[in-house]
C-alpha cells in the first residue's frame, strides 16, 4: 500500500471553540489509484492533505507512506520524503514572486538529496501546462489561473509518487481545466497516484476510473455516485 491512514484525528482549538477537522479517518490507497475527496467548505479537506503529506501532525492515528510513519523516522527523512516521494499543488498557488515561472518549477530541486528533475524537464512541464511561452515571466505578471498552473507544473518536477492536490483547477475555466485534468490523467497512467480534494463536483464527474470520497465535517466515507 502506498498510503494508509489509521484513525487520522486533528483538532483545532481557536477562541475557545473546538474543532474536529479530520475526525477518525481511515483511508488505504494503491500505487496508481487517482482519488478524489468530495467536500464543503470546512469540511477537513486540506487539513487532511497535510497529515497525508506530513506537514500536520496528527492528534492520534497514523500515516504510513511505503510503509514508513510519517512522524517516526528523523526530521531529515520526513523532509525528503516531502521533497522527493510527494509533490504537493496547495491550494494557494504560494509562488515565490521574485522568481520567474521557470525558476519557480526549479526550486523544489535546490532541496532534497536527490532531486531527479532538470531545468529541460522543467521548461516540458511548462509546455504540459500551457505556459511554455511564459518561462521568464514573474508571478506578478501572470494571471490568477496562470500563477495556478506554475504550482502545478512545480508538483511534477521531482517526478514524485504522489501528487497531493488541493483544489487545483480552482481559478481556471473549462477549458483550461480540461487541459491540467488531462495532464493528471497522462501522469495517472504513466504511474503517478493522486489524492485530489475539491467541492468541485465536476472534476470529480470528468475524471474517469476516479475513485470517488466524500468528506463531510472531518468524516470521510465512500461515495457511490457524483451526482451534483
Ligand atoms: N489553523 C487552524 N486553526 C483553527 N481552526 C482551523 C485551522 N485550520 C483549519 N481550521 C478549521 O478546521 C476545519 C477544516 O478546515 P480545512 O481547511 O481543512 O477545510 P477545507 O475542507 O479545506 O475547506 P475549504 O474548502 O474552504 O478549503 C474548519 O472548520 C476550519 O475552520
Ligand atoms: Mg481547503
């Protein structure tokens, strides 16, 4: 199993109120699979990305990724793991600004001990996306959906395992969303898992041999069908 999740539970407390945002979750997903979590707004969506993706430690319950905890095992370990077995799309772009396009899809590649992306496999991820003409231009002068595909093509340059994505045709059209979800179904079956989390009923609807979940206030359960 590539990813298994045991119990996950994460509570915040803010002003005194007690939130469960992921609540005993338990989820098992194979080498390969392409999963998507269905949810509203508050539903525990992103928190429960960041405990698979180990950069939220869970109150109580596990994740293994290939077998290892993800919070037993050296600060060291887990930061390579982050950087080489996972590539996450957040669900703000969160580009660097005073990098370019190009440099913002090299960066993952600085850290990390074995990075396995180069700058021409950089400039065809760009090309994958749609912005092969817009390497050398600064987020500032891209626009919302474009910044959102340079996040994307950023995932992909360390030619990870599993791509963690939150909400990631978010501010594109159609058609352009056709396009990025289209580039994860090439990567899908050339290998690549996915674990994608939207409210977008749409994606979930597009995405054939999807494995579809829903998550309603931190639980999450097996969904049957994707009707709106
Ligand atoms: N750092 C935090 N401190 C306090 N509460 C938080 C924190 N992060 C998330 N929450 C709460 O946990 C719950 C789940 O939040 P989360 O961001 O995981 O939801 P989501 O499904 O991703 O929502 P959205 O679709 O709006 O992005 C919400 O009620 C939210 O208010
Ligand atoms: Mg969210």
């Amino acid at each position: 199993m590539l990813i298994e999740c045991r119990n996950l539970k994460k509570e915040y407390i803010s002003a005194n109120i007690r939130t469960t945002a992921v609540d005993n979750v338990s989820l098992s997903v194979d080498r390969g699979e392409f999963v998507v979590i269905l949810g509203h707004s508050g539903s525990g969506k992103t928190t429960l990305l960041s405990l698979i993706g180990g950069l939220t430690r869970p109150d109580s319950g596990e994740v293994l990724i290939n077998g290892v905890e993800n919070w037993r095992q050296s600060d060291e370990a887990l930061s390579d793991m982050r950087n080489s077995t996972i590539g996450f799309i957040f669900q703000f772009a969160s580009l660097i600004p005073t990098l370019t396009a190009l440099e913002n899809v090299l960066l993952p590649l600085t850290f990390g001990r074995t990075p396995r992306g180069n700058h021409q496999r950089a400039v065809e991820i760009l090309h994958l996306v749609g912005l092969g003409d817009k390497a050398n231009s600064f987020p500032s002068q891209l626009s919302g959906g474009q910044q959102r595909r340079i996040a994307i093509a950023r995932a992909f340059i360390n030619q990870p395992d599993i791509i963690l994505a939150d909400e990631p045709t978010g501010d594109l059209d159609e058609e352009t969303e056709r396009d990025i979800l289209k580039v994860f179904s090439e990567f899908n079956r050339a290998g690549t898992t996915f674990v994608v989390v939207t409210h977008n009923v749409h994606l979930a609807q597009t995405q054939k041999n999807a494995r579809i979940l829903e998550m309603r206030q931190g639980v999450l359960s097996e969904r049957a069908t994707v009707d709106a």
